[in-house]
C-alpha cells in the first residue's frame, strides 16, 4: 500500500496547483504515507491531470488553432511585432503544413493529458482495495482523457488510441470513427459512476454533466467525424443536462468571464471550467488567464491599472467584429474606436489620440492600433499581478440550448429550435429569431457571437462547411483537406506507424 501511493505521488503529484480560492480543496497536498482512502484524497490524487489543461487557453489549442479562423488573429505589427516567424500568417491564410510547431504542441499537449491520465489509472486500479471514492474518481480521469481525444479527433482525425493498458512502443494509427466510437464508449461508461454537478463544490471537476454535454458536442460533429448525422442523440444529452436542473443562463452574460469567479455566481451557467489562478506563474508554464497581454493595446496599461504594458496582438478580423448587431450585449466584449482614461479624457499613445481602428485591412503591415480588442474576459483592474483570476469556461449552459437548438433545427422541429435559440437571444438584448430569420447560416453566425474567444470557432465552421471550404477577410486558400490538420512531421518521425493525412 505504502509503495503504490509513493509511486503515485512521484508520478502524479510532483507539481501541484494552487487553484483560485473556489477550487482550492481540489489540490491540497496529501500524506504520501498513506493510498487514498476517501473521496478528497481521490481529488489530490487526480489534481495533476486537471492540471494539465491549462495551457488550454494561452498556447496548445486555443491561441494557434483559433487564428485559423474568420474570428481574431495576430496581425503583424510595426517593427516586425507578432511576426513570429510566421505562424500567425500561415494559419489566417490556411497555408500551413505539417511541420508547423503550433500543431505538433497541441499534439504533444494532448499525448502529453492522456498519459497523465493513462498513468493515474494504471496506478490506482494495480491496488484491488475499493473505498469511497475511487470509482467517481476513475471515472474522471477517464473523463478526462476523452476530452483530450475529442480535441484529437476534431483536429487531426486519424490517431492512435493509448489507454493504461496499451503496450509499451509505437503504436498506429486508429480510423476517426474508431477514435469517436471509443471517446463516445468512454463517456456511456462513465455517465452512471461520476458525481452529479453539485454547486459549488464540484465546479471546475468532470461531471456527470460535463460528459453528457461532451457526448452532445461529440454527437453534435457526427456527421463530420463518421459520415452519419446523429442528431436525435444530440437531443438525448441535452436533455438531459437541461432535466437535471443544475444550470439556468445568468442573467449578466459578462458574470461566466469575470476575474471574480465566486461572487457573480458564474457556476450557474459554467459546466466546466479550467481554473487559473494570477498568483502562480512561471514564464514557461502560465496559470493565470492573460486577455489581458495577448489582446490588449499597451495605451491601455493605466486604463485598466495593468501591472505591465500589454502585448498588443490579437485582434477581430474587421467582420467578425462588425457581425455584431450594436443592440447586442455581446458587443460589449469588443473595445473599438477612440478610447478614454477613467476620467473621459482622450488616452494619448506616442503623442496622439488613441484610436483602436476595427475596420484594419492589412495582416502583414498592421498598424499598433489596428483592430478590436476583446474585453469579454473582464479587466482585473489594479490587479499587481501579470496575470488575472478569470477561469476558462469550456462547456456552458448555453451551448447546451444551443446544440439542441440546432439538432432540432436540423430534424425539421424548428419551434423547439426558436425556443432554444430565443432565451440565449433574449439575455443578449435582440429580438426573437422567426420561423423566416432562422437558418442554418444565421446559426452559425449566432453561435460566433456568443462563443468568440470560447475555443470553438473552428469546430462550428467545419461542422457548417465553412473551414477548408469557406472564404473571409486574409484566408488565401480555400481547400477542405484543411478540415483537418497534418499529422506533425515529429510525429511522423518518431512514429513509423503513422501515415500522413490525406493532402498533405
């Protein structure tokens, strides 16, 4: 007993995460003398592979793969700022190719989750004692691991399967439909054993409504990852997440984003989130959000009281910004135009006014004050620390009324799709969507306004034929091999059982 929990702690608990106050029970530090015998133990036990999502928002999967669609990216700046070798171009213009670094990180972040995962399970099922618990805790990390192999699949398709009783060594490559077939038997397995949601001791943890939703958007994709639509199985998860009563839309949709993550009552619509705490960061490893740095004009600094100038990099391609009806609350998470300190006064930057202009047409030779901020993630103003206390919501209650909103749409209910699309309408302050003004790519472009800078941009455009195939503002290549992603040459490399996506 005593050497199962010592590897376990070598393994699994070498870096710990102090969460933000909320989750902070999740990651306590444990006796290493002693296997987990109860259920908080189980959650220290697993704390390290929920660790591991957190360079979801700030490298492997939301700033590069996001840049590749009609929503925001990095222009290049005077001085050559942002031009970063490149990778902002080739992902706006979709001309990447298989040794672009930005895939083979989200591939190595994915692998790198899984085996976090895969090695925690190992561990605790080598010992056959059952105490409370380990089979919710189990379960979570199987949880756990089909979200990363949902982002494999969605990105690169084609990939092999490893689980924590897969044989050591190179292994090849399963069929995407074998991928979603094994993430979609995983989630039906778990759904019975993991917690219900319980505000708010289980937010930021995989749930029984996290992996319903999950299935949902799985469900959601079908027809893309399998070739067959599965629409009224889509209808199944979300009703059921919707039945459970857990989850109502907050009233002030900025409240899901903001730094003050117990007070406003986000839990309320976040289903799962990934908590980041300003406090904790390394240069190499941020845990902390960053909107602020990554999007933010450094003329802004004293406005927002920063505590370092910001990075002044992304920015909404002009018609995604100019998308937003101006009666739209969500427009509200967009800074554009002339902007004021918190006195009114004009803000000076480099001796004249600044004025952030949303209407840029240049990727290459971008002025600094070219394109709309994103404020979505709300400011932590005064805040002495680089970064902020926001927690990334990964599936909310709206994307919920959303995708079931859609597959009623797409079997032929649209009643049940205006009433679904209507409540998220109304909390934005426009008026109803009619059996006349509903359509497939009017719900497209809803779910861009409520999701931008949420991480599924890409998912919804190749879903609607609207990724490889579609045409915006500095996208040069219209080709549907870019649907998915190349296999990364590394891999390739180090994987002779690998074979290159078609296309590429």
């Amino acid at each position: 007993m005593k050497k199962i929990f010592s590897l376990l702690t070598v393994a699994v608990l070498t870096v710990m995460i102090n969460a933000c106050s909320l989750e902070s029970d999740l990651y306590n530090s444990l006796d290493a003398q002693k296997y987990p015998t109860a259920d908080d133990e189980f959650q220290t036990v697993i704390g390290n592979a929920y660790r591991g999502l957190l360079l979801y928002y700030d490298r492997e999967i939301y700033m590069p793969l996001n840049a590749s669609t009609d929503e925001f990216t990095a222009p290049t700046r005077g001085g050559g700022a942002w031009f970063d070798n490149g990778r902002w171009i080739y992902l706006a213009n979709h001309t990447w190719n298989a040794t672009a670094p930005d895939l083979n990180d989200t591939w190595d972040w994915c692998y790198t989750g899984i085996a976090t995962c895969n090695n925690t399970l190992s561990i605790l099922n080598a010992s056959q004692t059952q105490v409370a618990g380990k089979e919710s805790a189990l379960a979570e990390l199987r949880g756990l691991r089909a979200f990363f192999y949902y982002l494999l699949c969605d990105n690169f398709g084609n990939v092999p399967i490893k689980t924590e009783t897969t044989a050591t060594g190179d292994v090849a490559q399963s069929s995407r439909t074998e991928v979603f077939n094994f993430i979609e038997s995983e989630l039906k397995a778990i759904i019975p054993v993991l917690k219900p949601t319980n505000h708010p001791q289980t937010y930021s943890k995989f749930t029984r409504e996290t992996a319903q939703t999950l299935l949902a958007k799985l469900y959601l994709n079908a027809q893309v990852y399998t070739g067959t639509a599965r629409w009224s199985d889509v209808l199944t998860q979300c009703d059921a997440v919707i039945a459970s009563g857990k989850f109502a839309l907050n009233k002030n949709y900025f409240a899901d984003f903001s730094p003050d993550n117990r007070a406003n009552g986000s839990y309320i619509e976040n289903i799962f989130v990934i908590p980041y705490d300003k406090t904790d960061y390394r240069y190499d490893d941020f845990t902390g959000m960053s909107p602020n740095l990554f999007t933010m004009h450094p003329g802004l600094k004293d406005k927002y009281g920063l505590s370092e100038s910001p990075w002044n990099g992304f920015s909404a391609i002009a018609d995604f910004y100019n998308s937003f009806d101006d009666r739209d609350i969500r427009k509200q998470g967009w800074i554009a135009g002339p902007q004021y300190d918190a006195s009114g006064q004009p803000i000076i930057y480099n001796g004249k006014p600044l004025i952030l202009n949303a209407n840029w047409t240049s990727l290459q030779q971008a002025d600094d004050n070219d394109g709309a901020r994103m404020v979505k993630f709300g400011m932590q103003s005064g805040n002495k620390y680089r970064l902020q206390d926001n927690n990334f919501p990964v599936l909310r209650y709206a994307d919920v009324l959303m995708m079931r909103g859609e597959a009623a749409f797409r079997s032929g209910n649209i009643s049940g799709a205006l009433t679904n699309f209507n409540a998220v309408r109304a909390r934005a302050g426009l008026p109803a969507y009619t059996t006349a003004t509903l359509t497939l790519d009017e719900i497209l472009a809803e779910r861009g306004r409520e999701f931008y800078f949420e991480n599924w941009r890409r998912n919804d455009l190749v879903r609607f034929d609207k990724f490889g195939n579609g045409t915006w503002r500095f996208k040069t290549v219209k080709d549907k091999k870019r649907d998915l992603y190349p296999i990364p040459d590394q891999q390739l490399s180090k994987n002779p059982l690998l074979k290159q996506n078609p296309g590429y």
